[in-house]
C-alpha cells in the first residue's frame, strides 16, 4: 500500500500523523507524511514532504485570538491555508498513492483522491464533523444542547466556504473541474480513547475510534534520560508539577507563571514549566530551586513523574497525561479545549477546568489540592489506554481500503 498522510497546524496536529507513519512503514507500506514546517514532531526516519506553510510563525504573530485570526486573513491566514491547500495537490501527483488520510485542514484532499480514483479517509482528530444527538462539536460550546447537538456540527463544513478560491487552484493542478462534488470519506479515523470519549450510539459504522495513536516505541519509561542533565537532576529531585499550553500564545504570560509558581509553593510543590510558544513566562524574581523552566519537554517522560499536568487542554496532551496516569488541570484557551477540559471533569478524571482568563494563584492552588481525589479514576483509565493500539486499529482500515474503487453516488456537496 501507498500510504499518503497530509495534515496541517501545529504539533498536535501532526504527532498522531506521525506515529501512524511510523506504524505503516514499519508494516512494510510505502508511506509519506506532508506536514507543514517547524511542528517540533521529529520526523527522523519518516518519508516527509514540506507543505511549505508554517503554522508556527501564524501563532506566534497573531497568538490565538479569532478576531486576531479574521483581520489577518487576507495577508497571514489565507497565504498558509493555500500553501496547504495547493500544495498538498503538488505532493499527492509526486507520490501517486493508493490511498489518502487527512487532516480537516487539508479541504483539497477530497477532490484530490478523485482526480486519482482512490479512496480517501478523513482524520478527525477532535469531533467536530461526524454529528451526533450526544454531544456538542468541539470548538462551539461546552454543555449540551440536547435535540440542538447535531446543529453545531455545521460550523465546519461552513469553514471550508472561506477558502473555495484554493480549492480551486488545487484542482487546477490535479486536471479537475473546478467547484465539483467531491466524494464523501470512505472512513472517517477519530485518534482518541474511549476511556476519553465513549462512543456515540448514532455515530456511523464508517466512524472508527480507534485510540490514540501512538508510535510503537514511544516510551513512558520514568527512568528515561532526557537531553538535559540539568532537567534529570530535577525530575529526580522529588515529586514536581508539570505546567505548559504548548502553542497557545494569548493575554499575560507572565502573569500567569507568576500565578503558577505561587499555587505550586502554595501546595508546597515544586514545579516544571515549559513555556512552549510563548503561553508562560516566568519572571526571574519568581524563580528558584524549586521551579525548572524549559521550552518544551518529552511528554512521554516527564508526564508519568508528575503529580499533576496544567495544561490546555488540546487532545494530544489529554491522552498524554491520561495515558501517563497524571491528573490533568486543564486551562482551555480556544477550539475544542474547553470540551476537553468539561468532558475530563464531567467523566471524574479532571477537577473543573479554569477557563485562561480566570487563572489565579488561589485557583490553581485549589485544582493541584482537588486533583488527588481524580488518582484513582485517572489510574483505571490509563490502564485501558495501555491495552489500546490506535495506530495499529487505524491502519487496518487504511489496508481494507487500499485499492477499493471509489462509490461515485457517495457525493456531498
């Protein structure tokens, strides 16, 4: 099988990419990973394929603000949606695969799949485009709307609207007519554990929860070493709190590690900051022994030492933590990471989330006093995870789907 994965956004966007190419190859499929640039994801030893958009520098220039995002659609947004967009036409007709697995971003991957007649597989790394009557779509609101559920999963598809024009110009470089239909999915792939998220009862057979995705030596091994000895010597100090938004960049970060290095102290806990792109800062006079402060960390060996995980929320950081048995503290900024932070608190794996601009010393303090009594159940739902291999579910049914004509009548607008 020739396996194309294309995906788009910042690094918890392309992880669970990764790991399924690392999955496939190690299988003995022929498999390439077009990516954006600057994710952070080691791609070492993976066939991968520049999108030449940076995902990153859109972050950093307008931080995570919506409104930031609409003013600056013409000029930053609309250049790297298209460099995705076109782009991923250009990598597709190099490759010629037999089958294409995709990111939402990537609004060209179905018509894509057309010009080439194979069949394609939508990646829904959050749920916000397979409706169902039991939740809300991640990314509208938190709380149930009952019989009003499958409505929010419309935002989506209207999303795709604002880009027609590079859609377009994708099918400009596959030979296709412009503004056709183009197939559904044959499948759609969700990367997250029902220990997570349970399954709805009226999703679609073609709907597959696989769990997370995971590479097959990723490693959780507490003794592991990392790159830093500095940051050894402090994992292996005594027990430590983990803080870190990784590429959520929005209001004051300082103010927020000064509020993180007080609750920490508060609870007479030591603590590991890692300000990633920018969502903490920690101001030399907040510093001490008891605080390390670093850019970013290995989740996989530093999650399973903590005594509890501040984080957003973003799904790749759930399941790490989940997955680690950590407790997760969870400080939503934007998208699906509110749903995040209700669905853990609401399954009793999470205290409440604290929304970021009601971050306070006393609250966090509060969460790390709350979060011993979720141990337990973060516990049994880490051993689940552990009996899970999302990425080996997921390849099953990109290989059943290999080669299989497309149904020309499954045809969405």
């Amino acid at each position: 099988m020739k396996l194309l994965l294309l995906t788009a956004g910042s690094r918890g966007d392309v992880e669970p990419f990764a790991a399924l190419a690392r999955r496939a190859a190690a299988s003995g499929h022929e498999v390439r990973l077009a990516l954006p640039d600057r994710s952070g994801v080691d791609t070492t030893g993976i066939d991968a394929r520049s999108l030449e958009a940076d995902f990153s520098a859109l972050i950093e220039s307008q931080g995570v603000s919506p409104l930031a995002a609409m003013r600056s659609l013409r000029d930053v947004v609309r250049p790297v949606m298209r460099a995705v967009i076109v782009n991923a036409a250009q990598a597709a007709l190099e490759f010629r695969p037999d089958v294409i697995a995709w990111h939402p971003k990537v609004l060209s991957a179905p018509l894509i799949a057309d010009a080439l007649g194979i069949p394609h597989v939508l990646v829904e790394l959050v749920p916000v485009m397979t409706a169902t009557r039991e939740f809300p779509a991640a990314g509208t609101v938190t709380r149930s709307v009952g019989p009003l559920n499958r409505l929010t999963y419309r935002a989506a598809a209207g999303a795709g609207a604002m880009f027609r024009r590079e859609v377009d110009e994708a099918a400009e470089v596959m030979g296709a007519p412009r503004s056709r239909r183009s197939s559904a999915p044959a499948a759609t792939l969700l990367p997250i554990s029902p220990a997570i998220l349970p399954r709805p009862a009226d999703w679609p057979e073609s709907a597959v929860l696989t769990g997370a995705w995971r590479a097959r030596e990723a490693t959780t091994d507490a003794a592991a070493p990392t790159p830093d000895p500095a940051l050894d010597a402090f994992l292996a100090a005594g027990p430590f709190a983990y803080a870190g938004f990784g590429s959520m960049a929005a209001g004051d970060p300082a103010a927020r590690g000064r509020a993180l290095v007080a609750a920490a102290r508060a609870r007479g806990i030591r603590l590991l900051v890692a300000t990633g792109l920018g969502g903490i800062a920690v101001p030399d006079d907040a510093r001490g022994d008891d605080v390390f402060v670093t850019r970013s960390v290995d989740h996989g060996v530093v999650l399973p030492r903590a005594v509890a995980a501040v984080h957003h929320g973003g799904i790749g950081t759930v399941q790490a933590a989940t997955a680690a048995g950590t407790v997760s503290i969870v400080v939503p900024f934007i998208a699906d990471q509110p749903f995040w932070g209700a669905m853990l608190h609401r399954r009793g794996l999470a205290p409440a989330p604290i929304p970021r601009r009601r971050v306070t010393a006393d609250r966090l303090a509060e969460a790390l006093a709350a979060a011993p009594a979720f141990q337990t159940a973060v516990e049994a739902a880490a051993a689940r995870m552990a009996d899970e291999d999302g990425a080996a579910e997921a390849l099953g049914v990109l290989e059943r789907l290999a080669g299989r004509p497309r149904n020309d009548a499954l045809r969405h607008p």
